[in-house]
C-alpha cells in the first residue's frame, strides 16, 4: 500500500467547507508500505521517526500520513 506524506497548510482560522477560501495540501514524499507497518502503533511510530528524519521535514510545520486504511497526523494540534 502506499503511503504519501502531506505538509498541512498553516490555518488561516477562516471557514473552508464551502468557502472562498481553498486550502492547498502538498504532497512532500511517498513510499510503499511493504510490511504493514501501519497496522500497528509501533509501526505508525517508526515511520513517525522516519518521517523526522527526512530532509523535508520541519518541525515547525506539521504533516499528514495518508495511507488506505490508517491515517496519522505528525506535529499537529487543533487550533
């Protein structure tokens, strides 16, 4: 399965759904998720540290990792 890595836009605190104001996800990296490591927490953390460890990654922005059936957030809080 695939597993593509997505930097969240900064939130402008406007309303989006229906609005005239579109956010912009841009996808940073993919890669092939060959052992099943999503299904797991202990996996979802390695490809966490993994993801840390890239040269796009900032601590200062946050990303999403969007795979078919899990889905996690890295460096997110809810305003």
């Amino acid at each position: 399965m695939l597993i593509r890595i997505l930097e969240i836009p900064q939130s402008s605190g406007a309303f989006h759904f229906g609005g005239p104001e579109p956010q912009t996800f841009n996808e940073v990296d993919w890669f092939r998720d060959e052992s099943g490591m999503m299904d797991t927490p202990e996996g979802r953390e390695k490809i966490a540290v993994f993801v840390r460890e890239k040269r796009y990654y900032n601590a200062d922005k946050a990303y999403l990792v969007l795979h078919q059936s899990n889905t996690f957030t890295i460096g997110y809080t809810a305003p």
